[in-house]
C-alpha cells in the first residue's frame, strides 16, 4: 500500500511536470553542445565542436536538407555530437541554415559540386591534409555519397550513412503519390513546387507530422499519462523542437526530388542524372556503413539496404538498428546501437 507521503510526493511531481509542460514550454531546458563557427557562408556554416587542440583526422557531421542540425544533438543522453566529441578527434557539423525564396534555383548541383566538397576541403585543410570521415543522417546521405561519387579528388576517406533512403519504390507512405503521377507525368506537382519556389518550412514539418499520425492524434493522451515522468516528457519535447525548427526546400532542388528520385527512383538503378551529366553511385570508392531503422517507415529497412547493390565501387557495411527514422539516430535505444556501430566503423576506417 502507498504511503500518504509517497502519494503527494507523486502528486507534486504530477504538478510540477504539469506546470513546466504547459505553462513553462517544457520540463527540460535544452542545453546544446557548445561549438564555434569557423567558416559563415550562404548554406555553408561550419561549426565546430571540439576544442581547438583536439588533433587527428576530421569527423564532418552532415545533416539532411529541411534538417536543422539539432538532429544531430536532440537533447542530453540523445546527443549524437556530444558522443562523438568522446572519440578525442576534431568534430563538425555543416549547417545549411533557413531556405527562402531567393533560393529557389538552388538544386543538387548546388550541393554536390559546391557546397559539400567545399566544406570537406576546408575541413581537411584545417588539418593539414588529413582525410575527412563523415557521419550523415537520412538525405545528407544521399547528398554525401552524390558528392563522393562525383567528386573522387575529395579527401573524403569514409561515409557513414544512417536512414538514407535508396530504393523509393519500397516506401509504402510514397505509393499513392507515384501512382498518381503515373496518370498525370508528374508535371503537375513538379511545376507547382517551382512556381512556389520550392516546398516551405511549415509543409516540411506537417509531411514529417504526417509519417507518424497515430502520435500527433494520440500526443494529448500520452503527456497526461506521462506527467510523472520527467524523462519522457523530455524526450517528446525535444522531437516537437526538433520538428518545429524545419525549415523547407528550394523549389528547384525538390523539383528534381521529386521528379527524378521519387518518380522515377533513379538512385535504385544507381544513379541521379542531372542537367549536364548523370552521376554514378557506382564511382563512390569510399568506405560505407549504412544503418537503417527497424521500425523507419520514411526509410524502410529494405529501402535503405538497396545501398548494397548500387554502391558497388565501395566496401559497404549494413547494419539495422531500433528506431524510427530519428530514432535509429539519435533514440534512446541508439547510443547502445547506432552509435556503437559508427564508433566500431570510424576506429576500423582510422587505422586503414
């Protein structure tokens, strides 16, 4: 039987989180892990992480687009950076920052040829020379391993790439809007999402919303059920900033989305063609690991493990893990998953 004093301890706790939650905005303040900007461009900030004496090879973190780079640093415990900065090497993140209308010619050569090997040549540099390894999530693994395979110049020595989709047409949430497009050719879509400039953020964060339903409808019911628990509560939160901090994509870039991975599920036969060339998947010569989430429906398991086939150039490593499509990330079952398997590939990649 309960105490009368374990009875209002509870109580209070209820209280407590009740009042926090929403009156306060949350029942834990988000402390970021600390970092420097050491190169501010258009689309092309880099951070860094580590102090500035940590010496040896670069991790580069790369996050997807319409992704601020908070995913790569949810909240204490589900932090991704925080845990690589452990591994004693400098660490960075590029971030893409907020797309307008003005940036709506943007498109995945903007990335590719610019942006990315840019960024990768800078970190190397800062380091003398040295290889550059990095650690991608979702799409940033799709703008990675393009800029690898397009670029074989690049110090760029590894690629570890965690729920990037490959094989659209396993993507059950996708069937309906490629069956659509079979009808009308998919014009429709394509020249609304240019006249528009592209897709903005709050559409970005209601397709997200969309892939996990059952928990916006029932996300009343889970923080009243919740409000003893801290913890939890937390970790609800910090996936609403991370969503709620989405910004879009410019009109061009998801035009070729679209258009030419979703509809046409180029990457699945390997390749991307774009305005002047096609790029291979098959000349990525890097090191890969490709993790996918058990439970991803944005990236289904099979979806992302199609990685395998095409990226035939590169000694490919594939692992499954728990999670949803952030989860398999940054969850918390993922430092004791995930993040075992980066940590076991990027010491394997270091000593060659």
């Amino acid at each position: 039987m309960t105490s009368p004093l374990a009875r209002i301890d509870a109580a209070t706790r209820v209280a407590g989180n009740a009042w926090s939650h929403y009156i306060r905005g949350g029942v834990e303040t988000h402390r970021p892990v600390p970092s420097e900007v050491v190169h501010d461009a258009p689309h092309a900030t880099l951070r860094r992480y580590s102090d500035p004496a940590v010496t040896g090879e670069p991790i580069l973190l790369v996050p997807p687009l319409a992704v601020s780079i908070s995913c790569f640093d949810l909240r204490e415990g589900q932090s991704l950076a925080g845990f690589l900065l452990g591994l004693d090497r400098p660490l960075y993140v590029i971030d893409f920052g907020d797309i307008s209308f003005d940036d709506r010619r943007m498109g995945f050569e903007d990335w590719i040829d610019g942006i990315l090997p840019d960024t990768v040549e800078r970190v190397s540099a800062r380091h003398g020379g040295a290889p550059v390894d990095v650690v991608t999530w979702s799409l940033g693994g799709t703008l990675t391993l393009l800029t690898a395979a397009a670029h074989p110049e690049l110090p760029l020595r590894a690629i570890a790439a965690v729920g990037t989709p490959i094989d659209y047409s396993l993507i059950p949430y996708l069937a309906p809007i490629r069956t659509v497009a079979r009808v009308t050719g998919g014009r429709v879509l394509t020249s609304a999402f240019r006249a528009a400039g592209g897709l903005p953020g709050w559409a970005v964060r209601a397709s997200f919303k969309a892939t996990a339903l059952q928990r916006e409808i029932t996300k009343p019911w889970f923080v009243l059920r919740n409000l003893h628990d801290a913890d939890t509560l937390g970790r609800m939160e910090a996936v609403d900033r991370f969503i709620g901090a989405m910004p879009g994509y410019p009109g061009r870039l998801y035009a070729q989305l679209y258009d030419r991975i979703v509809l046409r599920n180029e990457l699945a036969r390997g390749r991307l063609t774009l305005r002047e060339r096609t790029v291979e998947l098959s000349d990525v010569t890097q090191q890969v690991l490709v993790v996918a989430g058990a439970s991803d429906v944005i990236a289904p398991v099979a979806c992302v493990q199609a990685a395998t086939a095409v990226l035939t150039g590169a000694d490919v490593r594939f692992e499954t893990a728990p999670g949803s499509h952030l989860g398999v990330l940054t969850g918390p079952d993922a430092r004791d998953t995930t993040w075992v398997h980066l940590e076991e590939f990027l010491a394997k990649v270091a000593v060659g």
